[in-house]
C-alpha cells in the first residue's frame, strides 16, 4: 500500500448498506475527507459510481455513498501519501470493555521478559485454561498478546467475560483453517470489533495478525495508538527484532529500558515505522479493534502520563 484512496466531500452525503440509492440509508456522511475502501463505477448502471468509505462513528463503520451522477459529481477521489484524520472509537459506554490505564499497569509483569520462539510461560494464570506460568520469564508474540488482553479483559469484568481452550487454541493459531484466528478469538469473545478493512488505520489499540508470506513468517502484535499526520504506529510486541529481545515498543525498545508508557512525541521517531510499512512488510494481516476506554481526549495521540504504572 504505497498511497491511500481518499474521498472528498463538499457537502454532506447519504450513506447506503449497498452501492445502490434505491435500498435503506444507513445515515448521512458529513462533508470531509474520507478513506475509500471499495470503488465501484458504472455500477449498477453507466449514470452512477459508489465508493465505500470509512466512517468508524456511523455505526456500521463502512457505507457507500453515490459519488457521480451522470455528470454530476458529488466526491472527488484522489490518491494521496497521508490517510484523512480518523475519527476515533470511544467505547466509554461499551459494557465489555477494558481501561487503558489498566492495560499499562499490567504492562509492568512482562518488563523482565525475554524472547523465546518456542518456550513460553504467563506472568499469571488465565480463565478457562491451564498455561505454563513464569518463571522462567520467556514469551512470544502469541503468548505475550494473550497474557496481556485476556487478564485485563477477565479482570474487567469477571465472569462476564468467557475464556476457553478454543480460544487459547485460537490465539495460538494451532488450526491451518484460520489463519488469523487470534483476530477471530479476539472478536468472538467480545473483546473486540472487526476491522472492516485490513488497510484502515488502526483505532488504538489494535490486535494484528499478520504474515508476510502464505503462511510463513506469522506475527501477532498490537498497535496502541496511529498518529495520523505522520502515518506512524505505536506497535507494543514480543519479539527478538527492531531493537527488541522480549516485550517493548518496536524500534523503540524493550519495557525494561525505555519504561511501560511509550516516549513523549514518538511519532516524531525515525526509528517508528509507519502504517504503511507495517501493511507492506505484512501483505497478508487482518486487525481487530480492541474495546479500550481511555480517561484522555479519544483524538489525542498516546503520550507519556506518568499516573499509569
């Protein structure tokens, strides 16, 4: 993904569940620029074009809009380096949510941990399912990504919140008929939503499967934050790469050097990479938006706050 398709809206539009204005509107589109999803031109006839455009606050995500008419013209499509400023997901009043503040508080179980592709041990137990615990303190990507999410999720909120073998297996990817299953478990358990694209930003922190090969070279991480104007992404994983030997911030560092909050202003970093490298070094990848309420502003990018941890 070297560019981004962005639809441009002089005016407000009606979005429909299907590129067709005869079905039932899904809601109104405001004017602004818009990441394009899907194209369809002279569809279903040669007076019409539709593009499906991300709209994360319209409840569906996605809606097609009527961009021409015959000769009239109501969005303009271009091509463009920097994705459009999304808006961001509040789950505030989502009840099967977790907090950010305590996702970085349980941050600190995995400061002392290393890397180890085929040896893995949780800092604690988990519902529904037997794991080796610590010590010793080794992990990997898929372990790492479950310890975290599943203990604040459990924590949340008890036995609301079901965890199994199933989806440990899951999380794992020990089945060859999903690929991205830990995605799946992600969204199946409700802890997450689907992506209704694998090339959107990601909305903070975002569950990522990605592969770099049909099915070679698998990678499980997270992304706690997108910074727009720069494309760059905070990624938190584990890992024996990007300057990391166990759990850190890509590029960044490992927790038990650069701390459990991310350094103020990384988006300015060279050294984070940007969504567009993390789509190409990972062509194949499907993502799910994590249900995480945060006490700051929903459109502010991550910054260092030192009352979490």
């Amino acid at each position: 993904m070297d560019t981004y398709r962005v639809a441009r809206l002089p005016a407000r539009l009606r979005g429909f569940a299907r590129p067709d204005t005869s079905t039932s509107p899904e809601g109104n589109v405001e004017a602004g620029d818009y990441l394009v999803l899907e194209e369809k031109a002279l569809h279903p006839t040669p007076d019409t074009d539709y593009a499906r455009l991300l709209v994360p606050r319209l409840g569906a995500f996605d809606t097609w809009v009527c961009t021409r008419w015959r000769t009239q013209r109501y969005a303009t499509l271009v091509s463009q380096e920097r994705a459009p400023a999304l808006a961001r997901l509040s789950f505030d009043s989502e009840p099967l949510a977790a907090s950010e503040e305590r996702l970085f508080t349980l941050l600190g179980a995995f400061a002392d941990y290393r890397y180890d592709a085929s040896r893995a041990y949780y800092p604690w137990a988990l519902p529904g399912v037997r794991v080796p615990v610590a010590p010793p303190r080794l992990n990997n990507c898929c372990t790492f990504v479950e310890a975290l999410v599943v203990k604040a999720f459990s924590e949340a909120h008890g036995a609301a919140f079901s965890w199994d073998m199933r989806r440990h297996r899951q999380m794992m990817i020990s089945s060859p008929e999903d690929a991205f299953s830990p995605v799946t478990a992600a969204v199946e358990s409700g802890m997450a939503l689907q992506a209704p694209s694998a090339d959107v930003p990601p909305q903070p922190w975002t569950l990522i499967q990605g592969w770099r090969s049909q099915w070679n070279s698998g990678h499980t991480f997270l992304v706690v934050d997108h910074h727009a104007e720069t494309d760059k992404a905070l990624v938190l994983e584990s890992n024996t790469a990007f300057g990391l030997d166990g759990v850190g911030y890509r590029g960044l560092g490992n927790l038990r050097d650069v701390g459990l909050q991310p350094p103020p202003a990384w988006w300015t970093r060279s050294e984070v990479w940007t969504w567009r490298r993390i789509c190409s070094t990972y062509p194949l990848r499907r993502q799910a938006w994590l249900k995480v309420h945060a006490e700051r502003d929903q459109d502010a990018p991550m910054t260092r706050r030192p009352n979490f941890g």
